[in-house]
C-alpha cells in the first residue's frame, strides 16, 4: 500500500511518499502526481523518501525526472530511504536543505 502528500511551497513541490511501492501499486499514484507536474508546469520537485519503502525498481522517479528536466528544472530525493533503486539521483539531506540546492532561498 502506498500513500503520498503533496505541498507546493516557494516555488518547490513536496511529494512525500509513505508505505511500500512496487511495480505494480505505483499505479496507483504516479499518474496522478505526473498529471500535477505535468499540469502545473513544476520546476523543482522534491520526493521526500522518509516513509517509504523501496521494493523494487519503479519507473515513477525516471518518469517525473525526465518531466521535470523538459521543464528545465531539477529533481532531488531526501529522507532516509530504504533500497538502492534511486542511488542516481541527486540527494539533499531533508527539505530545507533543497531550497539551498535549487538556489532559490
């Protein structure tokens, strides 16, 4: 089961992800966290990993970073996280510290 919160502050969206995501209930989520990217033309995202479980590879992080990129913005990752799937991304220690990686503070 997986659940996620969304907060668009300072020009930066916070999706936090809370439970344990696969291939198959990221369904449940990624379009509509791809249609709010893709809808509010998001620069900045930053997935917030804390209460997440990783269980295996999901093509969610790809999809969203390669949006956020055609936006010409940037993408990061923060919160303890369990898994090793995401290790490519860019990573920030917690939110705060991803106002100071966009510049934007």
């Amino acid at each position: 089961m997986i659940d996620f919160n969304i907060e668009f502050t300072k020009g930066v969206l916070f999706i936090r992800l809370f439970g344990s995501i696969n291939k198959f209930n990221e369904i449940e989520i990624k379009n509509d966290i791809i249609d709010v990217i893709k809808s509010g033309g998001i620069r900045y995202l930053v997935f917030n990993l804390e209460d997440l479980e990783i269980e295996e590879e999901v093509d969610l992080f790809n999809e969203c970073e390669n949006i956020i990129k055609d936006n010409d913005g940037q993408m990061l990752i923060c919160g303890n996280y369990n898994g090793n799937y995401i290790d490519r991304f860019n990573y920030v220690e917690d939110e705060l510290s991803a106002y100071k990686e966009f510049s934007i503070c």
